[in-house]
C-alpha cells in the first residue's frame, strides 16, 4: 500500500466544525478504529482517509515517549527517582489527542500524561523534578498551556470545568481538555464536573483513557454500564474509540474539539486501552492480573501497529532510524537531567508554604537556620 492510494482528509476534519462525520458515532460498544493490530486499514480507517506525515508525525512521539518511559523506570530502579508511573501502552491514546488540539488549548493532565506533556514542549528534566522529589512542579504551566500533574485522583476534571467556564465568559474559541482514568471516574469529583459541564454548557472535552485497571481493580466491576454510556447520561456527546489506533484518537478528539467549538457542549471521549505496566513503580501486577491478558493487550500494541501502516506505505528505512536515534538522545538527556537535578534549599519551604508570613511559621524558620549552621560548622571542624 502507498501513500497515494490513501486520500488525505485529516485535515478538513479537524477544520470542521459542522455535524460530526458518522464514521465518528458510537455504534453499540464499538469503538472507532482505522489501523487493526495487525496493521491493517479498517473500513472506517479507508472511508476517512489517513494523512501519513502525519502518522510518521504520531509514531515519533509515541516512540520518544516509550524510551521516556523505559529510562525514567531504570532511573527509579536505581534509587534516582522516589516513584514513577508508567504511560506504556496509552502513548497511542495521548499522543493521538494532543496532537489533534490547537496550541492554544488548555489542557488538565493526570498522572501518567509524559508522552502528552512530551508533545506539548516539557523537557524531561522538567518531568521528572516531581518524581525526584525535588519540587511540587516542573514547569509553569501556562508556558506550555498544560496544568501541573494533579497526585490527587480525579481532581483535575473539576479545576478543567471551572476554567473552561472562564473560556465561556471570555467569548473565545478556545477548548479545554482534561485526561483522567477509568478509576478516576468512579470518584464523585469526576461525576460532578461531568454533571457541572453540561448543566453549564462549558468548552470542555473529557478525556477518559480506559486502561481496564483501577489500580488492581478491573473496569468491569467499577461500572454496570460503559464509561461513554455513563457520560452521555449526564447530557454530554460521548465517543468510544480504539485508544491504542493513534490516528482513530486523533480523528475523534478533532471532531469532538471542533463540535465544542462551535458552541455545541462538552464532550466526552472513551479511549479503550490498556496499563501495560504496574499503577505505579510500588505496584506489582502479577499480584491481580494474568499474563495471558497481558499478551493480548501487547498484541494490540499501539507503536506496532502504526509501524507495520507505515512500513506498507513505503516509510523509508532511514525515517525509522532517525527515530531511534532521537530517541537514544532523548534517554541520554533524560538521564542527564535526572542525575543533575539540584536538591532544594529546606529554607525556602518556610517562604513558600503560605502567603503570608506570620509568626509560627518564622520561629520554625529561624530555628532551621540556626540547626543547619550548627551542622554545617560541625561538618567543617
């Protein structure tokens, strides 16, 4: 298959901002997919069209990401990093989605969003600074239009829906995306900004990556109904796709983003894929889970998959190569980073927990002052 005989209409899609296409309507609990595991086109994959600069553009990210992934896990192995939680096997579902929002956008995060937050401009060293232990955050988060990760599960739909009510206010086009998971959802702050957004109309476009575990506890006894059934009971648009089919991810968010912005309310996106590690480096998955589910979902892998399109389409060697390297420079920086993070003055605590000062918390300051210059002159004699 070459790229000529695939027509290219990602693009005027994404610009659409009429009635979704019906290629993109939930169908009875099937998602939409255009690449099938075994890299093949799906019907619907042929009917839409694939754009492939822009598949070569999906696959790049998704491949730096997974070696992000890798080299912070040996990070943490090694004592470098207090914890880590992993994106393997949900790079198709970020990447897909990310790349389909317009740099304006605002997007809420979660957790486990690096090969999001990759897409959006954060450097590594900036990623791993919470994990390391050395500051609540790495970056500023209007710089890259993408909020710090939210630790405490569930929150960040509700600081998502109260923005995007300042967007409303403000008369602009611009959509809010916020990414949670199945476990998230079961959490009332997910129910409430869910209900909140659509009773208020509010540009805001929820992003549910079904990974089937809720840390040990499966998506099918968290729910007696779909996660996008769920949603679209509260009077959302909801959409269920293939979240390990990048370009499906893509074609979805575009659609959804453009009905939001033409003033339509929020949406809600259901992207079915799967946790290919522990919840977090302190999780182990054998404990609740079998391998043989595991092997499945690694069949369905979503970097796999889009190399097999891309090879059929004549993707050349040296396309894949330079992948490879910019991923091996990626893994150097990354480790670079890491290792040369400065740790934190203890002092600046005392100026940074509360607004104002008051006088309790400048007795502790004194006393840690006078307890580290003790040290440091015991240290020097």
């Amino acid at each position: 298959m070459s790229e000529s005989t695939v027509t290219d209409q990602s693009h005027k899609d994404a610009a659409d901002c009429g009635e979704i296409r019906s290629i993109m309507a939930p169908r009875a609990g099937v998602p939409v997919q255009f690449v099938t595991p075994t890299g093949d086109l799906t019907d619907q994959g042929k009917e839409h069209g694939i754009d492939f600069d822009l598949a070569r553009s999906l696959f790049r990210d998704m491949y730096l990401a997974r070696r992000l992934d890798t080299e912070a896990l040996a990070l943490q192995r090694q004592g470098q990093l207090g914890l880590w939680l992993m994106s393997l096997g949900q790079e198709a579902a970020q990447v897909g989605s990310i790349r389909a929002l317009r740099s304006d956008d605002y997007v809420f995060p979660s957790y486990r969003e690096h090969a999001a937050a990759l897409a959006r401009g954060i450097t590594p060293a900036d990623l791993l600074r919470q994990w390391r232990g050395v500051s609540h955050a790495g970056w500023n988060p209007h710089d890259h239009r993408f909020h710090i990760y939210s630790l405490v599960l569930g929150t960040q739909t509700l600081h998502a829906t109260g923005y995007a009510m300042g967007v409303a206010r403000d008369g602009t086009d611009e959509v809010v995306l916020t990414y949670f998971g199945d476990g998230a959802s079961s959490q009332g702050d997910v129910n409430e900004a869910l209900n909140w957004a659509a009773t208020m109309t509010v540009p805001v476009l929820f992003f549910c990556q079904n990974n089937q575990w809720a840390i040990s506890t499966p998506t099918m006894l968290q729910s007696g109904s779909t996660l996008h059934q769920r949603a679209a009971g509260f009077g959302l648009n909801s959409y269920l796709v293939d979240g390990n089919d990048a370009l499906a991810v893509h074609a979805v968010t575009s659609a959804a983003a453009a009905r939001i912005r033409a003033g339509n309310g929020p949406a809600f996106i259901e992207a079915e894929t799967y946790r290919m590690a522990g919840h977090s480096t302190s999780d182990d998955p054998g404990k609740y889970r079998h391998e043989a589910e595991v092997d499945l979902w690694r069949s369905r892998d979503p970097l796999a998959r889009l190399k097999v399109l891309l090879e059929r389409a004549d993707t050349s060697t040296a396309f894949f190569e330079q992948v490879k390297n910019d991923a091996d420079e990626l893994a150097t920086e990354t480790r670079k980073a890491c290792l040369t993070l400065p740790d934190p003055e203890m002092s600046e605590y005392f100026d940074t927990a509360y607004a104002e000062p008051h006088r309790l918390l400048q007795r502790q300051s004194a006393e840690h002052a006078a307890y580290a210059h003790a040290l440091t002159s015991e240290v020097s004699a």
